[in-house]
C-alpha cells in the first residue's frame, strides 16, 4: 500500500489520541506537527516521534507533501486550517465542533464538495453498538417510533483553560457536549426538521481541577426539543453540573424501547411482542421482556476514527456520516442557540440522505391505530 503521509494542526490533550491510533496503522504516518507555540509542536513530535514540525501550519501546507491532515485546534481555531488543508486539496479530519459558527460549517462542506476531498467531521459513532442499535430500529422489536432522548452530562471539563472562556471557545456545553448526542440520534433516525431549546450559564462561579476557581461565561446547561417530521419529539440535554457522567441515548417506540449504554448495559432492546433470537435476556429498569444482543454487537468490527478515516482515504468513499449530514448535526446545535436567544422554534433548512435510512412508515403514527 501506498503509505499515508499526515499532519497534526494542534498539540493539546486530544491530539496524542490520534498519533496513538495512527502508530497502530501500517503505512500510515504523521510526518509533521504544528501549533501556535513552536515549542508545543515541538514537544508532540518529540513524544510520537513525528520528525518536523510548525508554528503556522500555512508554511507547514506548503513545505511538506502531505495526503491529509489531522485538526485539533481549540473550537474557534478549527475554520481556516480546514479551508487551507482543503484549497490544498488535502484530506481533513476535523475535531468537534466543526466550526464555531453555521456559516463556517458551511463552507468548509462545500469546499470538500468542490475539491472532492475525504472530509471527516467528528463526533465519530460508528462503533459495533451503534451499528448493532440501528439493526433494531424496526417495526418489527419497536413498532411505530413514538420519541427519543439523548443526554451527555457530566461536572465541567477538569481543566480551567479555554472551556469556560466565551472568547476563546465561543461557546460552551452545546459545541462541547450536545454534538454527541445529537450526532448518535441523526445517525439513528435521520434528519429534523426544527429545533427549540433553554440554553444558559448555570454556574458562572466554578471550582474545577484541584480546586481552583474559574470565573465561567460560557453555556453549562442546555435542554433541546428536536422535532421530526413524523411529529415526534427527541429531547436532547447537557449539562456541566452533574455529579456522574450520563452519556445515553434512547429510542421509543409504541412497542418497545433501544436503549444505548443505559443501566451498565451497552445495549438493551426491550421488545415485549417479539424476543430477539441469540440475545441474553435481562432485567433492564426492572422491566421483563429486555435483551442485550452480545452477537449482534460482535458481527461488526470495532474501528477507531483513524483507521476509518484512512481506510476513507485509500477507497476515496467519503464517510458513512457525511459532511452533510453533519453539518445537519451542527445546524441544530447553532439553531438551539437561536431558539434560546428569540425563544421561538429554530426550523432546519438542512438535510442529508441517511447512511441507513429507515422505512418511512416506521415514523407513520397516525394513518392507523396503534
């Protein structure tokens, strides 16, 4: 195989996530790594063992021969390496959030449209459980989907940097947290059609890491109404005040329920009018007739956002979760800040062909009775 040459746009914590991943892969390598502080570029190609490196990643698009490149840059910084990358006809992968404002988000889709360019927009949910949970989003286990809620909340980011300075994050709790679970319920269910939310600074007076105190003025606490267009509803929170991580995602149906990573289980189907064959039976919320389907969860390959991401490169297919339909994904995030701000319903002017699209009569709950 040809090997893949990479650049790393950003030396924080996230990073060394994705130089791990690569030195795994065969033919593939990190050649390069740049960020605002030469030293810190520096320091991160000492550790991964990447042999130049960059404080201006324009320089760094122009000296190296590169295939794609890796942005993990603070939120507001994500926009114009991406476009650079891009006008060099480079692949991207970009961290989340896409972009710190919808119009951005926008440009950088059409631009890999234009250039043809692999762009991989995170939050990446094609682990073997969400796979597995998309094969029982059927009338069959769950009959007509009757809603959904989807929750990622936990205390506050441990570190007192950027997070909790509007300035520099340009947001808060929404581009940080809210993408996750609005990534895994599209990917699930497919496009919205409109959005309304309660979007605010609950604790602007934080004691975080090893106690010290931060003056916050970013978004701690979100609850999002998404509306599809068969009329249900999917409530979606986040909030930067929990004493736990909570990080589930649930889908109604007038028949049963999919619940992802709810209850210590990875996955449960509770389908009281069909059981699931080659499915451990279990009490799940103390409720009888509930299945973890083990099997169906180990007939997919686990990969991790890296070797999808070259394996995109080398087969020149764009992503199973496109650039459209993520930029789905971020237009109800920036909608549920527009909601919140007027206090009227955000109504979506994006959609995308889902990867797994459903059967339309599974949303239909009103030409019958059920």
């Amino acid at each position: 195989m040809k090997p893949i040459k990479l650049g790393m746009i950003g030396s924080g914590h996230v990073s060394s996530r994705y130089f791990e991943q690569v030195a795994k892969l065969e033919n593939v390598e990190f050649v390069a790594t740049c960020a605002r502080h030469l030293e810190h570029a520096e320091q991160k190609a000492a550790a991964y063992g990447v042999p130049r490196w960059y404080d201006d990643y324009h320089v760094m698009l122009e000296k190296e021969e590169l295939d794609a490149v890796v942005v993990t840059t603070p939120h507001s910084a994500h926009a114009e390496p991406v476009m650079a990358a891009l006008e060099h006809g480079l692949h991207v992968m970009n961290e989340k959030p896409m972009a710190t404002s919808f119009d951005d988000c926008k440009r950088m889709v059409t631009l890999a449209e234009q250039k043809g360019a692999i762009f991989m927009s995170l939050p990446f949910d094609l682990h073997p459980i969400l796979l597995a949970a998309a094969e029982y989003v059927n009338e069959q286990y769950i009959g007509k989907i009757t809603g959904a809620e989807a929750q990622l909340s936990l205390p506050g980011p441990w570190r007192d940097n950027w997070y909790y300075n509007k300035t520099v994050a340009h947001g808060g709790a929404v581009l940080d947290c809210l993408v996750y679970p609005v990534s895994r319920l599209v990917a699930l269910l497919g496009p919205a059609v409109s959005v309304m939310a309660e979007v605010g600074t609950l604790i602007p007076k934080r004691i975080v890491g090893d106690g010290k105190k931060v003056n916050s003025d970013v978004d701690d606490n979100v609850t999002v109404i998404v509306r599809f267009a068969g009329g249900q509803h999917a409530v979606i929170r986040t909030l930067w005040g929990m004493s736990f991580k909570q990080n589930h995602t649930l889908i109604y149906g007038r028949s049963g329920t999919i619940a992802l990573n709810d209850s210590g289980y990875p996955l449960v189907i509770h389908s009281p009018k069909q059981a699931l064959p080659d499915a451990e039976p279990v009490s799940w919320r103390g409720l009888p007739d509930c299945y973890v389907p083990r099997q169906a969860i180990a007939s997919f390959q686990a990969k991790d956002a890296m070797t999808y991401f070259t394996d995109c490169i080398r087969s020149g297919k764009q992503p199973v979760q496109s650039g459209r339909q993520q930029l789905h994904v971020h237009e109800i995030m920036f909608g549920a800040y527009r909601s919140a701000e007027s206090g009227r319903r955000y109504d979506l002017s994006t959609t995308f062909t889902p990867w797994d699209k459903l059967d339309a009569a599974i949303f239909d709950t009103r030409s019958d009775y059920i």
